[in-house]
C-alpha cells in the first residue's frame, strides 16, 4: 500500500465540489433546477445532484404552476423538485407565493375579500403541503413589490389590497409552518438604492409590528455591461443588522454574446464578488445561481442579445465562472471542530399528536458557529430525524397518539459537523385521535353544477367540557364523485373515505369553540348527490 493511501482526503480539497466547500463555510450554494431536464437529461441531474446543497425550484411552486384553478392544486413539479433534493441531501427554498407574474387571471380578476382569502389559502395549502418535510425550510412570501424608484409596485395584489397583503401573507405562511424561514425577494437591491432602502424600511417596520419576516433575498440578476455593485457587502449587512437572514436567491451574470475570454473573465470576476460578500457577512446564509449551464437559462429569452450567463457552458463544461465560484468557496481554513453535546431533553405539553421539548444550549468553538439542532427518535437499528429546530427548544408535531418515544438531540454547526448524541428523554403521548374529542361536524353546500360542487363552511365544533387540540373528521363520497380540492384541513382520501385533519392552525378549540373548512368535488354529469354523514373525533 502506498503511502498515499493513508493520507486523508480533507474536505479543502482543491478538486472538491462545490457544495464540499460551502459546507466547510456554513454556507449553501445552490441552483434553480427546471423539472423537464431534471427528468430527461443525465448530466443536468448529476451536476445538480453532487455540486450544489440547495435547491429552487426556477417554476414548479409558483402560483400558476400550484393552483391553476381556484382550490384544484397540483404539486407534480413541485414534488419532483423536492424528491430530488431529498435523495441528494439538499434543501429546498420555496419560490414564491404572492408575486405579480406567472400567477392565473381568476386571482388577478377577484374583489379584494375574495383575493385576500384565496391568498391565504393559497398559502396555507403549499406551504402547509411541506409543513412537516425537513427538506423545504424557507419560503419567498412576496416577490418583486416595489419599482426601482422604492415606490410600491402597482400590481393587482396592490391595487386591490394595498400594502396589507404584505403583513397578511407572512402571518399567513407563518401559521402553515412555524418553522420555516420567510423572505422577501426582488431584483436590482444589491446596492444601496432607492428600491433596497425602500425594501430595507418596510422589513424594519414589518418586523417592529412583529410581522414574521425572517430573510431577505437578493435576486442577483447581474450583467457585465452595467457595472458590478460594489456596496453588496455593505447593503448585505445593512439588513442583516436588523436581525434578517440573507441570501443570493437568483444569482446570474449576463453578458452580451458571443462570449470570449475577456468577458468571461469579468463575469468570473463578479461570480467572485458575490460569493466574497456572502462569505464576509456572518447572516448569509448562501447563495443560489438561477440555473447552472448555459443550456437551460432564462437569460437570452428575457434579455435581446445577451446570454451566457451561468458558471456551466451549454455542454455542461465548467467556465471560468465556475473556477471563480469554487475558488472563493475554497478559500480560507475548514471548520471539523463539532459543537458540544447538548443537555438532555426535558418534555412538556405532551399531547396525542405532539410534544414540547427544551434542553441546555450546544456552544460552537470552530469557526463557522451554532446552526441548529436536530432531534432524533432512537429506533434500534436507525433513528428517524423527527424535526430541526434553530434554537435549543422545539414542538414536535404530527406524533402518534399513545406512542412511546425515545428521543435525542445533536447540535449542528454551519459546517455541518453534528456533535455526540445528548443523552435521551422518554414521554408517551396522549391516547385518542387528535388530541381527544368530543367534537360534531356539520358540512354545507355552498354551491353546486351539474358536474360538481363546493361544501363550505364544514364547521367542527368541541362539544367537550375542555379544550382540544386537534380534530379528525371523516365522511363518504357518493360513488363516482372525486375530491378536487380542500382547504384549512389535511386532507387524505382513500377509496370514497375522506379523512380531515385540522391544518397546523386550528386544532386547537376551545369547549364550544367552532372552525371550518371547506372542500370541492367533481361528480358525473347529471348526478345531484352530495355528501352526509359528517363524524368527528
Ligand atoms: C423566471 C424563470 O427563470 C423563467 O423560466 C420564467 O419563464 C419566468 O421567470 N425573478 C424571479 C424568478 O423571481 O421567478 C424569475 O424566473 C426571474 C426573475
């Protein structure tokens, strides 16, 4: 055996991935994947695969793409971007709920009531579809709401809303994920200008009314002709001096083709500057490049004669951008230091479904500082991840009822290194389904056609003498009919058997205490049946 054989390989080395390197830093980097060449080309999925530690979805989990019609959602894109992500180890930002693009014209067309609750349900059902997948942790919330000169977009969500929509719809994805990171996101504020001071004013007065806005996004859609914004760094901070997370969402730098050396020299140039700036300010979190080959780029569609954009060329061949990027990533010394071990759990609140846990905070001594914690449930051979959480308590949610569970916690620094296990904490969840009944349900057809029908308000009501803390209704579908879309429950079908479960924000009742959903089904033609039969427990 050679010697060479016994020398590690360190995480620094020069021939490491991308991904290797930001990890090393505490920092993501990532791509806006497409789900056509996802699925049919090998070297796209490769490449996104082993490069890169964060995914965007460039348009799978935008509105058109998510709820083309009113309550009828449809995540196939969305799912396959997350399933991706899942298998490589990656985690997924969300992109984007409330935007004035690629959203359907019967949004566009409603009266501001009516707008308003079909954003929030909007809301409530994509991001609650990912409430409990530790793959996706962020969400971009609004997109693109001021003009270049900090005025107010004037969109049709601000034109039939005013700036409420903002406020609403970060309480309203906070409710569907209290654990998600939500971000605010537009282009052109990588300097300081009248559009970032603009957005830097509103998450400062946003955040003062306790209005949950946790990140700012800075797309990143750059080009060489125009100049490299040379205050990012300083504008980075500036927010992140309010208490925010930021981020590179859109990362791309355009040139006017064809490419030659020299241009791609400056673009590699700016890559670097990018990647620079997130690294010399502790609150961001990474940066995202907006595709990654040349092939598949939004850039020469949207912008006449300039193209070349990404760090991969259209033969999937690393350019100098590329060599920019990980250089940048690479450069410095590598965090392999673990935090400590964090104090045993103690439990409390334990419900049927779910269980509060606290425990003595991990501290970081390697460079790259106290991330999070993950905690685990001890199942003999493997252990399940149960949640993440960023500080040293968490609510698990979406327990068994009368379950016993074993349960540790490893701290995680921004390199990834996990400390040793803390020791374990034991509780047994409550019996009963969904934190314990008694409880009636009583559905009403709002309205119905000749191949279809919507019941809203179902409204559960705790007829108990003490609060619960979630409800299960269930009811039979007429045979033939197809449920087509829900809201403000979670929702499984199986046969004709529906089975609702109340969505994250309204389990608890309490005794007399009433909420609802609602739901639409298609039948045949002809057929006027609708459900009956409502039982909750
Ligand atoms: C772009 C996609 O890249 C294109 O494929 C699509 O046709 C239009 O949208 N700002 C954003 C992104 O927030 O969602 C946009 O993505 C680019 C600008």
């Amino acid at each position: 055996m050679s010697l060479a054989f016994l020398l590690p390989a360190t995480s620094a080395d020069a021939s490491a991935t991308l991904r290797t390197h930001a990890s090393a830093k505490g920092k993501f980097i990532g791509a806006a994947l497409a789900t056509s060449p996802l699925s049919n080309e090998t070297s796209y999925r490769n490449i996104a695969a082993t490069e890169f530690s964060q995914v965007t979805a460039e348009n799978a989990m935008k509105w058109d793409a998510t709820e083309p019609n009113q309550g009828q959602f449809n995540f196939s894109g969305a799912d396959a971007i997350v399933n991706f992500a899942t298998q490589n180890n990656q985690q997924v930002h969300g992109h984007t709920l409330v935007w004035h693009n690629q959203t359907p014209g019967w949004v566009q067309s409603l009266g501001a009531s009516a707008m308003r609750t079909a954003m929030q349900n909007h809301i409530s059902q994509v991001v609650g579809r990912y409430a409990n997948n530790a793959t996706v942790v962020s969400w971009d919330v609004v997109n693109e709401i001021f003009n270049e000169n900090g005025g107010w977009r004037s969109s049709f969500w601000y034109n039939t809303l005013g700036q409420s929509f903002v406020a609403d719809a970060f309480r309203a994805a906070r409710a569907a994920d209290p654990n998600a990171r939500l971000c605010i996101n537009d282009y052109n504020v990588e300097g300081i200008n009248a559009k970032s001071t603009a957005m830097y004013n509103l998450v400062s007065s946003l955040r003062q009314q306790g209005v949950p806005v946790d990140c700012v996004g800075f797309q990143g859609h750059l080009s060489i002709q125009y100049g490299f914004p040379n205050d990012l760094q300083q504008n980075l901070q500036r927010f992140a001096d309010l208490g925010v997370q930021v981020r590179i969402t859109e990362l791309d730098i355009r040139m006017q083709t064809p490419r030659n050396a020299t241009k791609d020299a400056t673009q590699a140039t700016y890559y670097r500057n990018v990647v620079n700036a997130c690294l010399a300010v502790t609150a961001c979190a990474g940066v995202t490049i907006w595709g990654f080959t040349d092939k598949h780029s939004w850039v020469p569609g949207t912008f006449p004669g300039e193209g070349a954009a990404l760090i991969y060329d259209e033969n999937y061949q690393p350019k100098p951008a590329y060599n920019a990027v990980h250089d940048a990533l690479a450069g410095g010394t590598t965090d392999t230091t673990p935090p400590t071990t964090p104090g045993t759990p103690t439990s409390s609140n334990v419900t049927s479904n779910s269980a509060a846990l606290t425990w003595t905070a991990s501290t970081d001594s390697g460079g790259s500082g106290l991330a999070g914690y993950n905690i685990y449930r001890e199942q003999g051979a493997t252990d399940t991840l149960l949640g993440q959480s960023t500080t040293n308590s968490t609510t698990l949610t979406g327990l068994s009822s009368d379950t016993q569970y074993q349960v540790y916690v490893r701290a995680r620094d921004g390199a990834g290194n996990l400390s040793a296990n803390s020791p374990p904490a034991t509780f047994t969840t409550l019996s009963g389904p969904g934190g314990g009944g008694p409880c009636t349900a009583a559905g009403t057809v709002q309205t119905q056609w000749s191949t279809g029908y919507v019941v809203q308000p179902v409204t559960v009501t705790n007829t108990g003498t003490s609060a619960i803390t979630g409800w299960t209704v269930t009811f039979t579908l007429p045979a033939g009919h197809t449920l087509t879309g829900s809201w403000n429950a979670d929702v499984t079908v199986s046969g004709q058997t529906v089975t609702a479960k109340n969505a994250g924000y309204n389990g608890n009742l309490a005794p007399n205490a009433s909420t609802s959903f609602g739901f639409q089904v298609s039948r045949p033609n002809g057929n006027t049946q609708t459900p009956s039969g409502y039982t909750c427990a």
